[in-house]
C-alpha cells in the first residue's frame, strides 16, 4: 500500500461522529407528514446503507391530524404512552406545528398552546424515560413560495417559521437538539420553481404534505443535524502511465488485486452502500425527484462514492461493475472524479433492494398498529395476541433481511479504453 493511502486509512476519520450510536432505538413523532413514512423511511435507509454494522432500530408513529395536544390517536398523553414510550427508545424526534397552526392567520393563543403542548412532551418522555435524546424538528414547510398566499401578507409558511425560532430558543434552555425542516426544504422549492415552474409545485403537491422529492429533503435536512457521513467510498488509482498501477487513495474501501491488463482491472468492497438516488430518479417518470435532486446539495452532502483515476493516456474509457456498464468518461473526467452514486450500478441496485425493504418494514409495522393494536386495544382476546406476535414476528424477520441485505459486497472493477476510430 501506498504511504498515501495508508495515511488516508489511518486518518480517514469523521468531523464528527455519527449522532445515532449501536444498540439505539428510534421513534419518530408527529403529525401526518411523518405519518407518510418517507423521511423517516428515508433516514433509516440511510443509517442501514452507511452504517452497515451500526445496530439501530427505527419506529414510525406519526398520526394525521396530531396537534401537541393529541389527535386522531387519541390525547397527547396516551399517545406518548402507547406511541414512543412503550418502545423504550433512547432517541425520539418530534415534528409537530403544520395544524397547531389553525391554518389560519396569526392567532397569539395558538402560539400559546404549541409552546405550552410541546414542552409538555418534552418534560413528560423526560420524566418517563431517563436518558432520553430528543431532536425537536422544526415545522416542514407549508409551500407559499409556489402559489399565492393564503394568508397574507406573509402566508402561512411564516407561522411555521416562527415556531421554529421559539424551537430554537426553547431547545437551548431544555438542552434538547434541534433540525430545521423547513428552510432547506424552501430553498430547494424556490430554486425548482426558478428552474422549471410547471414541476415545482409538485414538490409539495397539497402545499402541506411532501411528495418523495419534498421527503428526500427533508431526511437531508434531519441527517445533516445529525452529522451524517457525506463520503460512501473516496478511491483514487494512479494507471501508471506504463508503470504498475497503484492505489492512492481508499477510503471507506479496500482495493485488491489491481492490474493493468487490456485496460484497469480491480477487486473492490466498499463499507458502505450508496442511497438509491440515481435508480429512484430513474423510476419517477414525472421528473420531480430528478428536479429537487438537481437544485439541492443532496449528492455533495450525502453520497459521494468518488472514484478518480489518474495517469490514464488520452481518449474515452468504459467502465463496467461486474460486467454492468456504469458510463463511458473521457481521461480527464476520470482525473477529475466521478461520483458512482449518480450512476446505475451493483451497489445502487443492492441499496434499492434494502429501500424496498425498509418499505415493507414500515408497512408491516404501520398494519400492526392502526389496524390491530389501536382499534382492537378495548378488547384483547387470545385471537388478537397472537395476530400481534405473528406480525412481530414479520417485522423481526424483514429487520434481519434488511440488515443482511445492506452488507456490502466485493465487486469487480474494469476500466477499458475506446478503441479509437
């Protein structure tokens, strides 16, 4: 190895660490965006993908309609009960404030009862649950930046806004953490809509509740507080220009058996997997998540898989996975880097089969408790327990799946020049 490289291996290390820690439970808390089960399905596909080994389990017990002071599922106190203490997490995030707001114009007796009701949650898992690490989550916004206002003159978004400064003031004195989910989700709208106005709107279609794309977002804005891993894998090969090849940089993976024969050849297994940007772009025929991809720092913040190749003589060269074709790039392309993760490879394929996992984890889970345990609580029979340890059982089944699903695999690298015409 490289004395490059082996000072990068020793030294590769994170600005900061991880916020969520091996053997952490995770509930997510609030209203119907987090009822959608995508940023939050979203953050836990990331923390399988990046963190392999880390084991962290993640509960979605978000309920439409939910106010501070309850909803739907019942008062605050029997949801915080049944819905997050019940799971003995060690981490809760807490989104609430798109309907404390009243959807209406500014009232000072609604401000009243979102402070009031929100520290009330605060105090209370406090008390229930020692320990207990809190990430109070700024209101995602209500999308006044695509169509006219409905409240003026500063719409309804500001209301949102202002509950996030208050968030902020209160998170200091509790010493609780905080994400804003709003004002990055906003930039990104408001840099769509100058790019492309008919799909902007799309973003948030209901101008409350985030499409994928909006979500995506949102789960960057949450995992950035979180101080989330930026780098999948950083490789970089010197070709040789007619001496032997070598590896100058690996970062995040380990290169084996580098050759030039009939072009680079290279075993190579990374730690971690690439988000499933490029196949989920793919797989949206309206545009929208290729939209909000292009006009956030998404990829720069969250999936570099870099590969650089240097020394390469002049001309085009293709580079297949495992015999997949991931594109076709010029020397100086690959000098510069480029980023795998934009690309339709083996590991963005392996990462879209934990998404489609992660899915089912959620759906299962979301059955078992709107469908058996909530509306059936009243009357437990035999009948009933058992109908909820099977679909425990299910649940259980498809974690283990997901986990060993996002294990990184080795994969074969070949770099082979374009015969030139």
């Amino acid at each position: 190895m490289a004395i490059y490289s082996l000072a990068a291996t020793l030294f590769a290390a994170e600005p900061a660490l991880f916020y969520l820690h091996d053997g952490d439970r995770v509930v997510f808390y609030g209203d119907s965006i987090t009822d959608q089960r995508l940023y939050t399905l979203y953050t836990e596909l990331y923390a399988l993908t990046r963190y392999p080994s880390l084991n962290v389990s993640f509960v979605h017990s978000g309920w439409g309609g939910d106010r501070v002071t309850g909803g739907g599922g019942g008062p605050v106190d029997l949801r915080l009960k049944r819905d997050v203490v019940g799971y003995q997490p060690t981490v809760v995030t807490i989104m609430l404030g798109m309907n404390d707001g009243g959807y209406t114009k500014h009232k000072p007796e609604n401000d009243d009862a979102f402070r009031t009701g929100f520290q009330h949650i605060v105090e209370s898992l406090r008390q229930q649950i020692p320990g207990l690490r809190i990430t109070a989550i700024k209101p995602s916004p209500f999308d006044d930046v695509t169509r006219p206002f409905t409240i003026p003159p500063d719409g309804y978004n500001a209301i949102l806004v202002s509950y996030g400064a208050w968030i902020d003031t209160y998170a200091k004195e509790a010493k609780i953490d905080v994400a804003d989910l709003n004002s990055g989700v906003v930039q990104v709208v408001r840099n769509a809509d100058l790019a492309d106005r008919t799909n902007a709107g799309k973003i948030i279609p209901d101008r409350v509740h985030p499409g994928p794309a909006g979500h995506l977002i949102m789960a960057e804005q949450l995992l950035k507080s979180w101080n989330a891993r930026a780098v999948v894998s950083a490789v970089t090969i010197d070709a040789g220009a007619g001496a032997a090849p070598q590896v100058t940089r690996e970062e995040y993976a380990h290169i084996t058996g580098l050759a030039a024969e009939g072009g680079l050849r290279w075993r190579e297994t990374e730690q971690s997997l690439p988000l499933p940007l490029a196949p989920m772009t793919e797989a949206d025929d309206t545009g929208v998540i290729a939209l909000a991809l292009k006009n956030s720092d998404i990829w720069t913040a969250l999936n570099e898989e870099t590969l650089r190749v240097t020394g390469l003589r002049s001309g085009h060269y293709i580079l297949r996975i495992d015999g997949m074709g991931a594109g076709e790039f010029s020397n100086t392309v690959l000098q510069e880097g480029i980023n795998l993760a934009m690309y339709h490879t083996p590991m963005t394929e392996q990462s879209m089969q934990v998404l489609k996992l992660t899915t089912v984890h959620t759906q299962i889970h979301n059955l078992r408790w709107r469908n058996v345990q909530v509306p059936l609580q009243e009357t437990p029979q035999p009948t009933i327990e058992s109908a909820l340890a099977a679909m425990d059982k299910a649940e259980t089944d498809i974690v283990q799946l997901q986990r060993e699903t996002a294990k990184p695999k080795a994969h074969e690298f070949e770099l082979v020049a374009v015969p030139r015409q």
